[in-house]
C-alpha cells in the first residue's frame, strides 16, 4: 500500500469510530498482550518496524517502550498531543480528523505495558481536538469500562510546555515547565510511576503497524528509516498544508505536490523553530531523510517545512522569532535565560544597523555555549536556528548590519508566531 497512510479516509468532519473501522479494520488484540513473561509480540514488531518518534527528537519508540517495561511499577501512557511549534498544524490536524487513530495506538502501547492509564496532553490553543477526543472516546467499545478511560489533561499553551517531561511536571503538580533528568520519565514519571510519553502521531502509525505489521511499514522509505510522515508545509508555496510524504522522498517534489512556489525561494526552514535552514541551491536535490539532511545540519523533527520567498527578508524574520524564542525561555536555567536574551538582542542590533563588530562572533560564541547547557533542549535549537541562518543568509545579514532595515522588512510575516496570531485578531 502506497500514500496516503495516516491520511487515509481523511475528510473534514472528525472520523467516527465505525468510519474507522470500515477504513481500516477492527485492532488486533493478540498483537499485543504479554504472554507467559515473554516481551509483548507489538514491542518486537515495534522494533523490526525501526518507528521512530515524529514529535521532534527522532528517538526509537520501541526503545522507550523497552526501557519502561523493564522499570519497576505499573506503568502510564502519555499521548503528547500538544503542539508548541507555531509553523505546526499536523498533530492538531490528525486529532481533529483521525482521532481514533491516535487512541488506538495509545490503547496499543498501554495494553504491551499492561496498564489501563492513559493521558492525553493537549494544549489550550486545541479546543476543537479536546472536543473531538472527548466525542471519540466516548465512541469507542470500551468507552464503559471500568477505569479504563484515558484521561485528557489540558496544558497551558506554549513552546516548551510540550516537552515531555514538562507534560509529567504538570500532570504532577501544575507546573508546566520542563525539569532536569535524571530521574527519567521512564523510571519516575506520573505519579512517580514508569512513563512513556509518545507523540500523537507516532502512536497513530504504532495503531497501523498493530494491524498490518513491521514488514507492511517498511515497504515505504530507506531501510534505515522507513515509513511515512505528516509535515506542515507553508510559506511561499501555492497549496501550504498538511502532508504525509514517504521518508527518502524529494523535497522537490513534495514542493511540486503543494503546486509550487509562488515566486522563487529564498531558503527552507527544516524542523521548526528549534530546527535549521537550507539554501534554495540545496533544497532542490535533498531528500527528506536524515542520511540526505545531515551533511546541511539539518532533519525533519517534528515535520516543520517552511519556504521562505524571495520577496520575504530574512534579517526580520529570523530576528522576530529570536526574539519570540528568547521570551519562551521557561526561566529557570542560566544559560537559557541569559544567552538566549543576548542573542535576540545582538539580532535585533543587527538589523536596525547599529550593531558593533563582533555581532556575529559575539552570536555565534554564545549559540556555542548555551548548547547543552539547559534542562531541555530549547537553547540548543534556538542556537541552530540562529546559526543556520547566519550561514544560509550571511549576504542578508551584512547587509542589514551596515545599512540597517531593508525595504522587505516592514513584510507580511511569513514566520509567524503566537504573538503576531494574537496581534492579528
Ligand atoms: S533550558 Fe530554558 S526552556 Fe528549558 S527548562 Fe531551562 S530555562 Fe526552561
């Protein structure tokens, strides 16, 4: 079976659970149990698939789901349904449209750990999904189960509330700020108890590969990372969207498939706001896939795909969403706070033109040193999306460092964040 995956059946109204069932057959039950102490056959089948997690780090999901088995206590799921990436709308869009997808995956991994407790993670600017989950749920066959019922827990809105072990800190205690590991979520999370937190979207594909298994999985993509993902594609393209591509696939042709640029591009943005840019020179030959992205510093993470127009400046637009990040800062890590700060500010000095002349060594010397230095990884992106686009735009930079604003930079934001959402109102 080729694309759509995930997508298929898609429509505009949410997608019950008898449409479900139709589309994509009844859930597996044997997949997944545990039998005479044996690792549950999903875990295996998990790992043969080679999953990985879509929500931004990339990390093994059958990994994680391993090293919760083994942790002593019984366990709890974690559904990752928040989506801090402003240029993001997949995990939204497939909670919205396709929610029994996400909930059979989540019922998949709880019943391989043999728990019944399952959290769903949403953040406030989701209400429409909150909705959407809460009439799912109660669709399903075992909406009446005693103690079976996932819980949704509704986060406060915000770049880093989404890290995971932020979610368990405020499931915990009202705190949606991310904390030092270890101990891991995996050993003591909810409750102190074994967690795993696993984004929206992979578990939809872990309720796929439940039904038609790890070999069906791999028939799409490079051995070494088959499969298919959501990206949210925007910026300077015709058709911007959600869409499931292939992994290994061009990302010319997805650019195509959105029917094109509107006018040449200046660059692509990879990632989102933690993530690197490319040259319009090299997005014409890459292929979405880690082994094609990493020579240009770049990977998918959580599928952020932004063409940045030639019409577009983007001085203003990397040094707004600095700014932005800088004050996403959760507040409690020195370097984080403060090197963050100094970066966004050196930004801005540059782009009006009244920057001295170290700027850029001053920048890249502190990208260097906040990398690594935070509980969570947000100063490590924030540095990559800096110095990627001090390498990719440098000409842009230079210039706006000697003669100040362009006439581009009083441009309609191709970047945009919460802040320009709600000025927008
Ligand atoms: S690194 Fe920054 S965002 Fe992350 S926990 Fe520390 S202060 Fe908060």
């Amino acid at each position: 079976m080729s694309l759509p995956r995930l997508l298929l059946g898609v429509g505009v109204d949410p997608m019950d659970y008898a449409t479900h069932v139709r589309v994509h057959g009844e859930l597996p039950a044997a997949a997944r149990r545990s039998r005479n102490g044996l690792p549950p056959p999903l875990v295996a089948e998990l790992t043969r698939a080679a999953l990985r997690g879509r929500g931004g780090g990339g990390f093994p999901l059958a990994t994680k789901l391993d090293v919760v088995l083994r942790a002593k206590g019984t366990a709890v799921v974690v559904v990752n349904g928040t989506e801090g990436e402003p240029m993001s709308v997949k995990d939204r869009m497939l909670l919205e449209a396709l929610p029994h997808l996400v909930l059979d995956g989540a019922r998949c991994v709880a019943d391989a750990l043999g728990t019944n407790d399952i959290v769903i993670a949403l953040d406030a600017g989701l209400r429409q999904a909150t909705e959407v989950l809460r009439d799912a749920l109660a669709q399903r066959p075992d909406a009446r189960r005693r103690g079976g019922q996932p819980r949704i827990v509704v986060m406060p809105a915000g770049y880093v509330t989404g890290h995971e072990t932020a979610i368990v800190n405020f499931v915990n205690r009202g705190i949606a700020r991310p904390t030092t590991q270890p101990p891991r979520v995996s050993d003591r999370g909810v409750s102190r108890r074994p967690t795993l937190v696993s984004n929206a979207e992979t578990l939809a594909h872990v309720a796929l590969i439940a039904r038609r298994g790890a070999e069906w999985f791999r028939e799409l993509g490079p051995s070494d990372e088959p499969g298919s993902a959501l990206v949210t594609l925007s910026g300077g393209v015709r058709a911007p969207g959600v869409y499931e591509i292939e992994y290994g696939s061009e990302l010319a042709s997805l650019v195509r498939a959105a029917g094109g640029m509107t006018e040449p591009a200046r660059g692509f943005l990879l990632g989102g706001y933690g993530g690197a840019w490319i040259d319009a020179t090299s997005a014409r030959t890459v292929h979405l896939s880690r082994r094609s992205l990493a020579p240009l510093g770049a990977t998918l993470g959580a599928g952020v795909i932004v063409a940045l127009p030639q019409s577009a400046c983007p001085v203003a637009e990397v040094t707004r969403v600095a700014g932005w990040l800088a004050d996403e800062s959760a507040g409690q890590c020195g370097p984080c706070v403060n090197g963050l700060a100094s970066i966004a500010d050196t930004l801005a000095d540059v782009a009006e033109g009244r920057a001295g002349r170290g700027a850029f060594s001053d920048v890249l010397r502190w990208s260097e040193l906040v990398t690594g230095r935070g509980a969570c990884a947000h100063p490590d992106g924030t540095a990559t999306f800096v110095t990627s686009a001090l390498r990719v735009f440098r000409a842009e930079f230079d210039d706006h460092a000697r003669h100040g604003p362009c006439d581009a930079c009083a441009r309609r934001s191709v970047l945009v964040t919460p802040r320009e959402r709600s000025l927008a109102a």
